[in-house]
C-alpha cells in the first residue's frame, strides 16, 4: 500500500513550492519584527525603529495575494511582539503581601510562569494580527503613484491601528513606536503637539520614506514624498528645538528629593510594629537630619509598608485585623520628622478607607498628613479581575477598588497631581490632572514585581513621553529604579540607575501653560480616520482593480 507514501510525497513538494515562493519576502518580514523588537527594552536600540518596518514595506511590496500580504505582517509582528513584550513575563515570583512558606511560593511561582508565558503569547499573537491588516491595507494600495500613496497610508493606517489596539487591551499605551523617539529630543517634542500618536506616524514616515528611496529610484519624481516627508520632519525638529530652549530656561522653584530602595526579599523583622519598612524609615530620617536644605517635598515609593493603613478606622473585608495598621500610628512616627519641614512627604501604601482596599498615594506636612490619591487604574489580574478571568488570576487575594478623579492637592503653592506605578500608560489620565489643574505631578511605584528590568526602562521612557505631553515636571520615586526627575521637555535632570539604592535632588517649577495635546486630546487618530475615509472615497475605482490582480512587476520585486 503505497498510498501514505503518495500523501507524503504531494506534502513535501507542496513545503517545497511554499517554502521557494514565499523564502525571500518571508525572511523579509522575520527581520522586520526582528529589528523592530529590538527597538525596545531588553535589547533596547531605540535608532532601530526608524528601519525596522523598511523590510515589512519591502516583503508586502512581493505579496502574490491578501493571504501572503497578510502572512507577512502578521509574521514580522509576531516576532516582534514576542521579542518587546518579553520582560511581562517576568513577574512569576510576585506573592504580594502575602505571608506564605517556601513550598506556597513555590508552587504559586509555578502557576504564575505558565498564565503570564500565556498572556505573553497572547500579546505577541495580538500585535502579529495588527500588523497584519497593516500589511493587507497596504496591499490593496493602488499601484498608480504608488510612492505618494506609500507615503501617505502607512503612517496614517498604523497609527489607527495602534490606537484600535490600545483600545482593545484595556487602555495600555504598550509597545508603542513613538516611544522610541525619546532618543530623539527635537523630534520627541512633538508630543505636546499630537502625543505619542504624532510620534508614532514619524517613526513610521521615516520608514517609507527610506523604503522609497530603495524600491522606487526607477520612478519618475519618486524622490518627491521623501523629500516632503524630509521638509516635515525639519520644522517638527525646530519646532522641537524652540521648545527645548524655551523650557529649559533656568526658573527658580520648589526642591525635591526621590528615594529608591529596595533589598530584594523582605521578612517581618524588617517592619516596624504599625507595618513599615525599617530601611525606608531610617533613608527619611537621614533625608531630613543631612539634607533637609536641600528639598522641600520628599517622595517615597510605592509598597514601603506591609498590610494595609486605615485611613478613617474601617477595617478591610479581605485583609485580617494583624496585617491592618492605623495611620495614627504612622503620623506619629512623622511628626518629629516632618515638624520642621517646609512642606511634605510623600509615600506610597495600601490603603483602606470605607471599608474599600486601595492602593494610594498618602500626603504628610507638618501639620499631620492632609491628603491621599487613590489609584485610578488598576493592573488586570493583579490588582483586579477582569470578567474574562474569573476563575483564574496570578496574584494572591489582593483586590483594589479604583479611585476617581484627579484628586489634586495643593503642596506649599504647587497644584500637584499624582499617578502610581503602570498609570505612567494611560496618557489620558494624566492628561485628565492637568486640566483639573496640576502644575507639577508626583510619581511613586515598584517595577521589582518584575524580574527583567526592561520594565522599568519601558516606564521610564513613557514617562519622559508623558512629560512632554503635560508639559510638567514629573518626579517619579520607584522601588528598584528607575526614579527621575523628569522636565516638561522629556530630560532626566536627575535620577538613579535601575537596581541601585540612593536619594536624588533637584528643583522644579509649578506650570500652568496646557500644550496642543492636554488641550485636544487624540485628535489625530480622529484626523487619519477623516482622511483615510477622503482617500477611500477617492481611489475606491482603483482599489477595486487591485484587487483583481497583482502586479507581479512592481517596482518592490526589482
């Protein structure tokens, strides 16, 4: 019976058609997600991403059919994703607060690395899906002026999609192009003009322009799109320089001082009765008794506390009375600290108020402490359960109810507002602070739950975006780095390195000017949707043809 032989036999000349016909632009799409992965934290070469979709651009341009168009974009996004969204994965040995023995943490470790190696493949699956309708929406581009079409489309159709997919995972500005471009000063302050969309839509420019210039020499004008596409990206740049020169001029202002800390694995023994962290007790009273001439408000972490602290005498649903401590007791551990002190001390905790869990932001002066944010947007899985996991999470029995609105306090004369740890993300919230009225916003969280220090690269990085975008200082105090102080323009004019402990000092100055951004919000998602609609309508005779056949003479193939 030879018929298994047959079957076997029409398989492997069949590998062998595919693998002939789609090698080269399949290899194309490999080194496209490859080196746009590597843009970002851990290999982290940011220069990478102004090439990195060049050979996408190229392998779609050898697409025989919409199916080819599509493999390739979701191959190279694939990879990709995989290769940025790596260092999510590294939270396996987070227990919380919880108190648990060596064979609890062990097994929960276990579970933990298996659901967050799940939802990594799932991210890296989700953005091969977005760049393959990238690839498609290129596909049926017109042949006729193809380069000017090039130009036009593929900034326009990626920065919808990565405003579609922010949509679609829950609000995260993760993975984003623009971020790259922080390396990139006079370009990066575009941001305050469009946000971090505006960037994105540069990045990629920058990347059909150079794709143009390699496919199309052989076309009549084909240097006209880059060359506009170039007379652009030189006013955003000046523009950029002037804003740099205007904001950086030296203004006096308020002193600031950030610890970071952390000793890895902490015990009982390393808190105080009311639950806090020995450590960070001494770094405050060293701060003030050596350099309290240097700052005016101090700012402490997220997490320096074990338990939970009360805020009115409520007592949690979730927590046991031992794990509860009251803020009296906290209060009068500050009080010969901060009795001197011009202004205020920050620090971040657990919180309980109304019998609701928090996680919160707490705000001490002289005259005791006199304000607390509440954090608004909480961590999936961690922090709170989706509807979609309801029987499965890979934290412990920590569940947080998010506060609600800006919650602004006035420090000293400064209009402050406040975000925790993973909202550095949501450029709408902190959008939101600004125009409630925030002059200067305050910081304090703990990227430690993750073993890889990509993350806090990453957080760092949107936060010198979202600086921009505000137009406000930004001081950031993280468990384990990286903590800055960051200006209205996106520079780091203090900060201490990932993974090293120390306080740093600077000044910053209140602001109450609002960029193009805080002011109009996404308006330029809703703009590339107005003008994909007009260029839809325009070429729609066109597209249709495409769509018939493929010119297997493109310019692409040569």
């Amino acid at each position: 019976n030879f018929s298994h032989l047959d079957t076997n036999m029409k398989i492997f000349d069949a590998t062998g058609v595919f693998l002939r016909q789609y090698r080269y632009p399949l290899s194309l799409a490999v080194l496209s997600g490859a080196l746009t992965g590597s843009a970002f934290p851990p290999v982290n070469f940011p220069w990478l991403s102004l090439v990195g979709l060049i050979p996408l651009l190229m392998a779609q341009g050898h697409a025989k059919s919409l199916r080819s168009a599509a493999l390739y974009g979701f191959t190279a996004g694939l990879i990709a994703g995989l290769i940025a969204t790596w260092p999510l994965s590294t939270a396996e040995a987070w227990s919380g607060w919880a108190v648990v023995t060596s064979e609890q943490l062990a097994a929960a470790t276990i579970y933990r690395w298996w659901f967050l190696h799940g939802i990594w493949l799932l991210l890296g699956l989700s953005v091969g899906i977005f760049w393959a309708f990238f690839a498609m929406a290129l596909y049926w581009c017109p042949r006729r002026n193809r380069p000017l079409n090039i130009a036009l489309l593929a900034p326009v159709l990626w920065v919808l999609l990565e405003w579609l997919r922010v949509q679609i995972t829950m609000g995260y500005q993760w993975m984003m192009l623009g971020d790259r471009l922080t390396s990139l000063p006079w370009l990066a302050q575009s941001a305050a003009y469009g946000g971090v969309w505006l960037l994105s839509a540069i990045v990629v420019a920058i990347n059909a322009a150079i794709y143009i210039m390699i496919c199309y020499r052989n076309i009549a004008r084909f240097w006209l799109p880059p060359a506009v596409i170039g007379i652009m990206l030189v006013i955003l740049a000046t523009a950029g320089a002037y804003r740099i020169n205007r904001l950086e001029t030296p203004q006096p202002g308020v002193g600031v001082a950030a610890i970071q800390f952390s000793k890895g694995i902490n015990t009982l023994r390393d808190y105080t009765k009311f639950g806090m962290d020995k450590h960070y007790l001494r770094f405050i009273q060293q701060a003030y008794e050596r350099f309290s001439k240097r700052f005016d408000i101090l700012i402490l972490p997220e997490s320096v506390g074990f338990g939970s602290m009360s805020l009115d005498q409520s007592v949690s649903t979730l927590l046991p009375e031992k794990r509860t401590s009251n803020i009296k007791q906290w209060s009068e551990a500050f009080k010969p600290l901060t009795k001197d002190a011009p202004t205020a001390l920050i620090l971040g905790m657990d919180t309980i108020e109304k019998g609701n869990d928090y996680n919160s932001i707490i705000i001490w002066t002289k005259d005791g402490p006199v304000g607390r944010y509440h954090k608004r947007q909480l961590v999936p899985f961690a922090e709170y359960k989706p509807d979609i996991s309801r029987f499965f999470s890979p934290s412990g029995k920590s569940i947080y109810k998010a506060g609600t609105g800006a919650q602004l306090l006035e420090l000293g004369g400064l209009q402050a507002g406040f975000f925790i740890c993973q909202e550095v993300l949501f450029a709408g919230l902190i959008r939101d602070s600004v125009l409630q009225g925030a002059e200067v916003l305050f910081s304090s969280g703990n990227d430690g739950v993750f073993s890889s220090p990509a993350v806090a690269d990453v957080n760092d990085n949107a936060a010198r975006i979202r600086a921009i975008e505000a137009g406000r200082f930004i001081v950031r105090a993280m468990k384990t780095g990286r903590s800055a102080v960051i200006t209205p323009t996106g520079k780091e004019i203090a900060y201490a390195e990932t993974g090293k402990n120390g306080i740093i000092f600077s000044r910053i100055s209140p602001l109450t000017e609002l960029t193009p951004y805080v002011r109009y919000g996404d308006w330029l998602p809703i703009l590339f949707a107005a003008i994909l609609m007009l260029w839809l309508l325009r070429n729609s005779a066109n597209i249709k043809s495409n769509g018939k056949t493929a010119d297997n003479n493109s310019t692409d193939n040569t």
